[in-house]
C-alpha cells in the first residue's frame, strides 16, 4: 500500500507515475473523499471538545451544588450528535482504506515504459540451446512414453489443469525441490522455513493479493482460510507487526510448498502439458532488507535463481519487465526465461521483484537503526527459485535422447537413483 500522505499530499504527481503502469488514479473522487474525512474530522474533534469542556462544566457546578439537568441534556444530545459524525467519519476513512487498496505500487525509474510483455527488455542471455540432430519432443510426449506423466488419471481425479507423475519422473521433481533447498542454504545463506499452506486474509492482504485478486484463490468456504498461491505469502508476513534491529538485516527465507491457482483469466492459455496447472511446487525466496539496500537486494536475488539453471547447465534469458507488465505490489520485476526445445521458445521459470516498502505498509513490518531510534518500513523483495514444474518440463526437453529417454543433470544425480531414465 502507498503511503497515504503522498496520495493526500500531491495526488496529480502520482496519477503521473502511476498512469506509467496503465493505472487511473481517480484525483477527483480522491479529493473529494479527503475533503469529506477533513471535515468529519474536524467535526467529531470540536464535538469531543464542547462535550468534554460540558462534562468538565458538570463537575464544578455539582462541587458547588448548582442545577445540571440542562448540562446533562446537552451532554447527551452532544453524545449522539458524536455518534453520528463518528459512523460517517469510519464511513469515508473505509471507503478511502478500500481505495488505497485497489491501488499499485510506484515503479522504480529504470522500469521501461510499454503496455505489456512485447515490451519488456531482455538483459542477458545465458547458455546456447542445444541443436538436435533428431526430432524434438516436448514433455508431454516424453513423459507419456516413459510412463512418468498422467494427465487423464488426474483429470479423473481432480479435473483439468493437474497432473500425476510417476516412477523416476516423480523422484526427478523430488530431486529437484531438494537440490534447490540445498543450493539456496548452503550456497547463498538463506534459512529454510517450512510454513502453512493454509491462510487467512489478512496474509493475502499483507502481500498485496487481497483484495485485488481475490478470483485467484481456493477457499475453503466453511472458514477464512485460502491455500496459498505462493509461499510468498506465508513467508512475508513473518515479517507482520515486527521490528528488526538492524543487525538482524538482511534476513533471507526459503521455502518449498505447493502452490495452488484458480488460473482466472487465462482460458485457452497453455492447456497441454504441466505449464499452466491449478497445483504445482515452486521453491521461494524472500528477503527483508534495509531500503537502501532493496535494490541491490534485488539483484543479488536474481543471480540466485539463475544460478540454479547454470548449474543444471539448462539456458535461459533474463528480462526487466516494462511499467505494464509489472505486478501489482512491485516496484521493479526481473523474469528469467528458461529455454523449452518442445515449444522451440524461452518461457517464464522465475520472477524476481522489489516490491520496496509497500506490503511492509500493510504488515507494519518495520526495523531500527539503533534500539532508540524511530521505526521505519523495511522492504521486502521474492522471487521463485525455482518452479519446480516448468524446472521438470526444461530437464526433461533440454536432456531427450533420440530414443525419447531423459539423461539426469550433473547436479542431480547425488539426489537421484538413476542417471538415465528410460523408456
């Protein structure tokens, strides 16, 4: 959430930045909400006033034991008067929280302008894609040849957009989730966190998902609870209502859960195959930083989500999203590409954001140069390193034999039974 004195200081500067994104800021209604709240506000102070000053006026005429029925008649008739003005005040300050909330992040000046994903800029590249000398499968048909893929015992289970795995595929996705936990403790200093995959409301309205995407979710209707779409949520709002001393900075969290999307909007988008599924397992990175710090924060996030691909020596390409195509709560957004030979096109695996002080707002959560100094916001930052399905699809296309067998990755085989799983 942005700070509201900037919404309320200078609205037409931020309506500037914020049509970048393709975002109206409606000044007018806003202006007019906060000409509203002044003025309840103004007026539930004089009415507390005049019936503090009368209660006051009630005790020294009763020490000198003078009439206050007409005291007391006032005080009540300013009672009620309060009551009214203070349900119109929490009417407004409501509708403007609501307004606020509906309302995204400012980008960071190096975020390029453009309307959406044709705009965004490619930063690097990494690794060259393979040249077969045989017909390319995709992993769908690899992973139906070799028995490890079900997509019709999971639509007969749960519908479509799911999938089963099998045998040595399933233990290649377990391998996977695993050598990344490992890669992100020990190389790069992260803690592991094992959290709930079960939330309330306020975790999704921590992180900036509430309410803006709240088609997005499965509820569980018999309570307040959603299963988390990203362990993002979960692992942010650890940081909610608290204060860091500064030596605790950076802190930086891991964790592999299930990650469950209704997929709203996206009819049509990548019906074959584990790309685009309601469930699949992501490994998620996030940090607390200090502000001056985010930035290069966000950097050093990025390197450790690539590092993972350079390991398992798959290509990819790096790109900064433009002002369109950058998430709701994020200020700046990186998405590494992973090279897929069975869609001969480099597809999302990752995508890494600073989303500065704004889901720090929401949280409250805050840190402290020195134990008397004044709490501030801390930022936060997440990023996927990595999604352990699209992970799965680029071994599975990237290590195809002509006989449609899959060679498992160096960095993999201590984490596997087989370095070849065939048909």
């Amino acid at each position: 959430m942005l700070d509201p004195k900037l919404l309320r200081q200078n609205p037409q500067a931020l309506a500037v930045q914020l049509a970048r994104r393709g975002f109206y800021l409606d000044t007018n209604y806003l202006n007019e909400m906060e000409t509203q709240r002044r003025d309840f506000q103004i007026k539930v102070q004089d009415l507390q006033t005049q019936r503090n000053q009368i209660s006051k006026a009630i005790g020294q005429a009763k020490a000198k034991g003078e009439e206050v029925e007409k005291l007391l008649s006032k005080v009540a008739d300013l009672g009620d008067e309060l009551t009214y003005a203070e349900r119109d005040l929490e009417k407004i300050q409501a509708e403007l929280q609501e307004f606020h909330c509906q309302t995204p992040n400012l980008l960071d000046g190096s975020v390029p302008e453009g309307k959406n994903e044709a705009a965004n800029v490619e930063v690097r590249r990494w690794g060259t894609p393979r040249v077969f000398d045989f017909p390319v499968q995709d992993h769908v048909a690899l992973g139906e040849g070799l028995g490890g893929i079900d997509f019709e015992s999971a639509a007969s289970l749960s519908g479509s957009r799911f999938s089963v795995l099998k045998g040595s595929i399933a233990r290649l996705h377990r391998a996977l989730g695993q050598f990344m936990l490992d890669f992100h403790v020990q190389q790069h200093g992260y803690q592991e966190v094992y959290v709930p995959y079960l939330v309330q409301n306020q975790a999704l309205f921590g992180t900036g998902q509430l309410p803006k995407f709240r088609e997005d979710f499965f509820y569980l209707n018999e309570k307040d609870l959603c299963l988390i779409p990203t362990a993002e949520v979960p692992l942010t709002n650890l940081a909610r209502d608290h204060i860091f001393r500064a030596e605790e900075l950076p802190i930086k969290l891991v964790a592999q859960t299930p990650c469950f999307r209704s997929e709203a909007g996206s009819y049509g988008k990548d019906t074959r195959g584990m790309i685009r599924q309601h469930q699949f397992e992501k490994v998620e990175l996030v940090q607390f930083v200090k502000p001056a710090d985010s930035f290069a924060a966000l950097e050093e996030l990025c390197d450790h989500a690539q590092r993972i691909l350079q390991a398992l020596e798959i290509p990819y390409r790096v790109v900064l999203l433009c002002a369109g195509d950058t998430g709701f709560s994020a200020a700046k957004t990186y998405d590494i590409e992973v090279w897929l030979p069975g869609q001969n096109a480099y597809r999302e695996i990752s995508s890494c954001s600073n989303c500065t002080d704004f889901q720090a707002r929401r949280l409250q959560a805050r840190w402290r140069e020195t134990p008397n100094a004044k709490p501030e916001l801390l930022h936060t930052l997440n990023g996927s390193a990595l999604a352990i399905g699209r992970t799965l699809v680029a071994v599975m296309e990237n290590y195809q034999d002509k006989d449609g067998n899959i060679r498992i990755p160096l960095a993999l085989q201590k984490y596997m039974t087989e370095t070849l799983i065939i048909k």
